[in-house]
C-alpha cells in the first residue's frame, strides 16, 4: 500500500533532480550518503517518484530565492509515493513526513501540495464524521431544500441577554440554523456558560411549540482540550446538538480528542486556511487539506461561497464543494458542505448551478438574513424564496415580482454588499 502526493514543483534547475530530491529528502535520505542507508530499507520505506507532469514555465517566482530574469523557471506535478512501512496511518506524521518538510528544500522557488491518494487503511483508523449530512438533515428536520443558517450579528460584544434576545427573533423567522461567529468564543462580557444558560430555553420551548428544533452552534474552541470538552459538556448537557470548532486552532489532536467523545454535530471552521493556500505557488490545496479534517471527523465544513466579501475566487468554492462532496472511501465520511461569507438570495442560482444542481448543503447568510429591511424574518423567506426560484430555474428577478421580502432583498443587496 502506498500514500500518493502530488506536488507542484517550480525551479530553475532540472524538475526530474528536485522530484528525487523531495523522494529521497523526506523518506530516507541526508546530504550525504550514510552506512544504514541499505537496498533493503529503501526497498521497505523509501519515497519514489512515479510520474512527472510538465506545466509551461512560470513567469515569475514564487518566492524570492530565484531572481526574475535568472534563467527559465520550470513548473511540473510530481506524483510521489510513500510506502506505508514509512508513515503509516498517523495524521501527524502524514504531514510531518509527505507536507511540512518539503517547503524547507533549497532549489526551489516555489512548492505546493496538489493532490493526495491515501489507500483504505485510513477509513478503518479515523473515525469520520458522526452525523455529516444526514444527521445534519435529521436533526434540523430538513429534506429537499438547502438547510438555512445564519450568524449572530454583530460578531463580537453583545452580551448573553442581548444575544438571545436576537436568538429569540430569528428562531421565530423560520431558520433552520444559527451559529457563534467563529470569533465568539468565551469572552468576559459573554461567557459559554452565560450564553448557553440564555439561549438554549428559547430554541427549547420553540421545539416544544412547533416541534422544530433549530440547530445552535456554540462556539467551544479551546486550546486546552480538557477545557474545550468542559464546553462540549456544557452544551450538551444543555439540549444543544451543535458546536463551532476552529480547527486550525485547536490542532489535529484537539480535534482528534473532542471526536472521540463528542455528542455534537461538529460544525468546522477553517480560519487560518488562507494562510496555508492564498499564494498560488505555494501551501497546499483545500482539496489535501480536507481530507485531514475529514479524518478526525468533522460534521460540517465551511468553505466560502460564491461571490464572497473575501479574497477567494469563485472557482475556488466550486472545488472546494466538490472536494467536501466527493467520497475519500465511501458516502459516509461526507461532511455537510457550508457556503457562507456575504451570502444572500442573491447567489443562490450561480451556487445551485456551479455544485451540480445540489441542494445538499448548509447555506449562511449573515447580514444577509439579519440586516434585510423587513427583519429577520422576512430575511429567510427572502432566501428561501431564492432558492425555491433557483431550483425551479426561474429568474430571481421575475420571481420577485410576487415575493416581496426577495424583492426587498435585491434592492438592499444586490449591489453585493451582504456582509
């Protein structure tokens, strides 16, 4: 069994040389050559490169190590295998060995990790989302329709009171989700306890009135995962079913520790992505990054959206909803897809077209709901009614025509401004 990554090489000097560097680098090799270093290890751990893709030369570097106009810079994918003997099935040792080491390599003037094919022993070590999308779908009692989120507004300083309040009004509107910006976490003026204590009786009561219950996601990051489940229990314990979780933040062994004993839907935020992705010579794909994620078992993924008030194109959402969407071994370790930042009706047909006509997801609109000029309220049926008009491939514009609050909506935001 092999561990395939493919890597975006870019340097002036010979890419076939630098793709058995990276091979020899990151497995068994040193700068010299050294006695243990025998046929038979090799044979047993060594990374060997099995198929290089030449791409046209760059125009610039990456990374100021090569000087403009020094000498052509050539670009190529390089598939390079690692036996299992070499890093078995540890995440961390999968990024410390096939990842973190490569960007340290003289020669080149740019890297980035493209691609990853991990064999099945993966699927049968992690244990993967434990309610995804259907549990997503069951607990929020949704079918046939995207599930509609939105974020308490403003982010930061309303205190435990104020924010139920607002939680009060929008689970009245008819939304199926509400989140803690990912910012809010447990803050003096609104402690997690506080905050649970004041909103969790409201989408209660509303359960035991209507029968639905809106899905409330906490944020519980911490960096001391005793800590952080002290949160998980606070809330579950509460009635909850949800929680916002850095990840970033909380590293590969928060999320691997809070997993393992979580009763919640783990709604996963990816703050301190763009770290690793925004230079497109460098970092690493979202679609290698995920699958970390995924791994350790996260429920929902947020990934942008269409459109968006952030650097992120739109052909990078489209990816990354295919990447969350497309099995890693099976159906069952797919996360709930998330498409928010500055979302409102108004992307609704342009998201339904460009992820494969799907309503699976999680759509979030923050002021997108919260700020619309009827009120919260008329802010979901106004995105409701966008995706009814998506759906049914009639124009936002002529479906206005006898809905008002999507009318409101497109006079409001559709000069983009849905922050």
């Amino acid at each position: 069994m092999m561990i395939t990554v493919t890597y975006r090489i870019e340097t002036t000097g010979n890419v076939e040389a630098m793709a058995a560097k990276i091979a020899s680098d990151q497995s068994t090799g040193t700068f010299v050559p050294v006695p243990g270093e025998t046929e038979e290890l090799k044979a047993r751990v060594a990374a060997r490169v099995i198929a290089i893709r030449h791409l046209p030369d760059a125009e610039y570097p990456t990374w100021p190590e090569v000087a403009p106009g020094s000498g052509p810079i050539h670009r190529a994918d390089a598939d390079i295998a690692f036996p299992m003997d070499a890093i078995g099935t540890d995440l961390s040792a999968l990024m410390t060995i096939a990842i973190g080491g490569v960007f340290s390599i003289k020669g080149m003037s740019g890297i980035r990790i493209v691609d990853m094919k991990l064999p099945e022993a993966f699927a049968t070590t992690h244990p993967g989302p434990q309610f995804g999308l259907p549990g997503s779908r069951r607990l929020t009692g949704v079918e046939g329709r995207p599930i509609i989120g939105t974020i308490v507004k403003p982010a930061l300083g309303l205190r435990p009171h104020e924010t139920a309040e607002l939680v009060g009004e929008l689970i009245e509107s008819g939304v199926d989700f509400i989140k803690d910006d990912e910012k809010l976490m447990s803050p003096a003026y609104s402690p997690l306890k506080e905050r649970v204590a004041a909103i969790m009786p409201k989408i209660l009561d509303h359960e035991q009135k209507t029968g639905k219950k809106v899905m409330y996601a906490f944020g519980i990051s911490h960096a001391d995962p005793d800590e952080m489940m002290r949160n998980h229990d606070l809330v579950l314990k509460a009635g909850g079913n949800c929680a916002v979780v850095n990840i970033n933040s909380i590293g590969f062994g928060g999320m691997s520790f809070l997993r393992k004993r979580s009763g919640l839907v783990l709604h996963a935020h990816r703050n301190g992505w763009d770290i690793l992705t925004r230079d497109p010579g460098a970092g690493l794909d979202f679609k290698v990054y995920q699958q970390f994620w995924r791994l350790l078992g996260v429920d929902q993924f947020q990934i942008n959206g269409i459109r968006i008030k952030y650097w992120e194109p739109d052909e990078s959402f489209v990816e990354s909803f295919k990447a969350v969407s497309t099995p890693l071994f099976s159906k069952a370790d797919c996360p709930l897809p998330v498409a928010g930042s500055g979302q409102w009706g108004g992307q609704a047909p342009d998201t339904y077209n460009r992820t494969g006509r799907t309503t699976d997801l999680l759509y979030l609109c923050g002021g997108g709901i919260v700020s619309h000029p009827g009120g919260p309220a008329a802010g979901v049926r106004a995105v409701q009614q966008a995706w009814q008009a998506a759906v049914a491939d009639i124009p936002l514009d002529e479906y206005a025509k006898d809905h008002p609050e999507l009318a409101a909506s497109i006079a409001k935001f559709g000069d983009g401004k849905a922050a």
